[in-house]
C-alpha cells in the first residue's frame, strides 16, 4: 500500500528543509558504499593475485550496474514516485550487501563482481530519484546549491569509509605477491578465506542499516513530486531519451557526467597503490588506504564551501575554474615524487566536489517534467566510473601506475569545456542566485 502526500510541481514551491534533511541520509549512505570499493580493490587485487586491469573490474561491475539500470529507474519513477523509487533502492542495496557473505565464504572474484553489480543497481535507484528530487524541492535558481550541501554529505560518507575499511577489511596481514606465490592450492585457498571473510561483518552491517533506513523513508512524509507520467505533455513536446540528447546542454552534461565520474573513480580506486609505491609515500598498504581520507574529506569541505558560493556566483564558471585546478594538481602528481605527489593527488579531491552536482543541474536545466528521463540518461552515464579506470589500469600495466594519471588530466580538459560553454549559455544563467 503506497502512502498518498500532496502533489507539488518541481521548481513552484519554497525549499523542503525537512525533505532535504531526510534525503540527504540517502546521500551519506551511497556516498560510504561506494567509497568502500576503494579499500575492496587493493584487499582483492592482493588476495586472488589481480593485475591493475583486472583489479579495476572492481569498478567495471559496480558502474556497469549504473549503466543497466538507470533507464529502468526512470520508468520505476514514473510508475511508484520518487519516494517509492528510494525505498525499493535501499532494499536492493541490502541485497547487494548480503552477496558479500557468499563471495567471501567461497571464496570467488566473481561472485564478489556480481554482488557490486546488485548493490550498484540499487544504489542507481536511489541516484536516480534523490538527485533529481533534491533539485526540485526549492527555487530552480539554487538548484545548484542545493544538490552540492546534499552531495557534501555524499561526500562525509566517502571521507569515513576508508578508515573505517582500513580498519575493518584491512585489519589482517596480507602476504606480498611472493610469498603468496610460494603457498600449495590447500593453503593457498585457507588465506583467501581468512583474508575474504574480514568483508563479512561490515557489509552484513550495511545490509541491516540499509533496510533500517528504507523502512524509516517508508514511513516518513515526503512531498511527492509529480512526474513525468502524471504531466500532461503537449504531443509537440512527446520525445523519446534518446531523442532528448539533441538538448545540447543534456548531451553535453551527459558527456561531463561520464568524464568526471571516470576521473573521479580513477584517482580514488589507484590511490592506495599509488601512495604505497616506493618512489610515492612509500608507507605499507593499510596506512595508505588511512590517506584516501583526505582525498574524500576534500570533497566534502568543498562541497559545503561550494553549496554557500553557488548561493551568489555563476555555478559553469566556478565548475570550470575548479576542473582547471584538478588538472594542475594531477600534472604535478604525475611529474613529481614523494609526498608532493602525494598531496597534490589529495587536493584533487578538493576541486572535485563540485563538480557532480553542478554538471547534473546544468544537464537538468529546463527539462521540467522530462526531468526524470534527463536523470536517467545523466546517472547512466555514470558507466564512465567502469570504463575510464579499466583503461587506466591498462595503461598502468603498460606504462606504470605514476604516469597513467594522464587519464584522468584529460577528463578534466572537457570538463573546463563544458564549464565554459555552459558559462556562455541561457541554461547557466538561470543556477545563478540573483
């Protein structure tokens, strides 16, 4: 039985303080989840004796799992609203969550990608119906805003779970390449299940919070925004997603989306291994991972810093100036060593929590009640998180993992693109706080 609130029409009413505060638990939620892979991948790459590319298929699954079900949540919107949409994500998630317990009991990588896949595919859910939601709920002028202090929680998340993994998954000693080498296949199998099962109890926390926090967004009132279904939309304005990529504007946001969420990935998913090289940090994998901290609790003073900014400047001309910054930072990584390289690639973080949320309002920008068909094609485009850091760890293997950070340098070179065509646009005057 669905719970029935008033109907509002995205963009006509004052900002849901109370809404936004209950979505925003929503944020911190996947923002950990995600962040998590981080210390998976380095714990997976060591126990099943993964190169860089195959390690990487970490992040192939998991933003795979975006790319397939981001068209079907649109039309899961449609048919139960945004509420609804959430609800059902978080349960999936859970699902996804409690997939780890057999993955590590085997244990087997695949059954490990499998479950990243599920949790991913409910995490598309919630992205789907909370991003769009979030911007609907005030002014259409600080949508911007808005979607930034949400993902700043996003981003507290990101910044807690890789110590709390380094602590949890982390918290066994792993032998080197060598040693493990050198194990018989009885021995060899018990390490794996030693060092797979310390995955165990925290997802089968996260499964139990996940399903805490669906029944509490079950039964809390929300607004419920109409959609795209409950619209009656003149037959001129009928077209298809695909169609809707003629928007230059949502092209070009879906592109950004792709290139940032790939850049943004990338760094994340290498820091551990790159901090602990000898001619980087030179430091032990576990205090490495204690580093990733920094680059995601950047990410989340940014986005509070971001949120309060956007309140008064142009939202294109700061992502532009803060995807310039990134680029730098990344080129000095990559022609640096030691702990300059170090804290430049940590700054990144910083200059990056902008950019998501402010690329996803501009994609967003105008469509009205196509709003949610626009996110699904903006969230989908989140497979970039699968393909850029497996072409990263191809390039790893073949030149290093120091110079492959080439990569992401020239998913930022778009981004300053697209900051500066949307600066120049009718769309991007309109995020701006007058």
């Amino acid at each position: 039985m669905l719970i029935h609130e008033p109907r509002v029409v995205a963009g006509e009413r004052e900002t849901d303080y109370k809404a936004m505060a209950t979505v925003t638990s929503l944020f911190f939620a996947w923002g950990f989840i995600t962040c998590l892979n981080d210390i998976l991948i380095p714990h997976l790459k060591s126990i099943f004796q993964l190169n860089y590319f195959q390690s990487m298929l970490v992040q192939f699954a998991f933003f795979t799992g975006y790319f397939l079900f981001a068209l079907p949540a649109g039309k899961i919107i449609d048919k139960v609203g945004y509420k609804n949409t959430m609800v059902l994500g978080l349960l999936m998630m859970a699902v996804g969550a409690l997939g780890f317990i057999p993955a590590a009991t085997v244990p087997t990588y695949g059954i490990f990608l499998a479950a990243l896949m599920v949790l991913a595919g409910g995490m598309t859910l919630l992205q789907v119906s909370a991003n769009p939601y979030v911007t609907a709920l005030g002014p259409t002028r600080t949508a911007s805003s808005r979607l930034n202090l949400t993902q700043a929680f996003n981003s507290l998340g990101t910044a807690i779970a890789p110590y709390l993994g380094a602590l949890f998954i982390l918290s066994t000693t792993e032998l080197s390449d060598k040693q493990i080498s050198g194990l018989n296949p009885q021995k060899l199998l018990s390490y794996q299940q030693i060092q797979a099962a310390t995955v165990k109890m925290p997802y089968c926390v996260l499964a139990i919070l996940l399903v805490l926090l669906a029944v509490v967004i079950r039964f809390f009132k929300l607004p419920v925004l109409q959609t795209t279904s409950e619209i009656r939309i003149p037959a001129g304005q009928k077209v298809s997603k695909w169609q809707m990529l003629k928007r230059s504007h949502l092209l070009l946001g879906v592109i950004g989306i792709f290139v940032y969420v790939g850049a943004e990935v990338s760094i994340g998913s290498f820091l551990v291994n790159y901090i602990s090289q000898p001619n980087i940090g030179n430091i032990t994998v576990t205090a490495a991972a204690k580093f990733v901290t920094y680059y995601w609790g950047g990410a989340m003073i940014g986005r509070f810093l971001g949120a309060a900014v956007m309140q008064k400047a142009p939202a294109a001309r700061i992502l532009t100036l803060a995807a310039a910054c990134a680029a730098t930072l990344v080129m000095i990584s990559m022609f640096t060593n030691g702990w300059t390289a170090v804290i430049t690639i940590l700054l990144v973080g910083f200059f990056n929590s902008v950019m998501f949320p402010t690329i996803f309002a501009l994609g967003v920008e105008g469509l009205g009640p196509l709003t949610s068909a626009g996110s699904s094609l903006l969230i989908m485009a989140a497979v970039g998180g699968a393909i850029i850091p497996a072409i990263q760890g191809t390039l790893a293997d073949a030149i290093g993992i120091h110079h492959a950070f080439i990569l992401p340098v020239l998913c930022y070179l778009y981004i300053i693109f697209f900051g500066w065509t949307s600066s120049n646009s009718s769309s991007a005057s309109s995020t701006v706080a007058h």
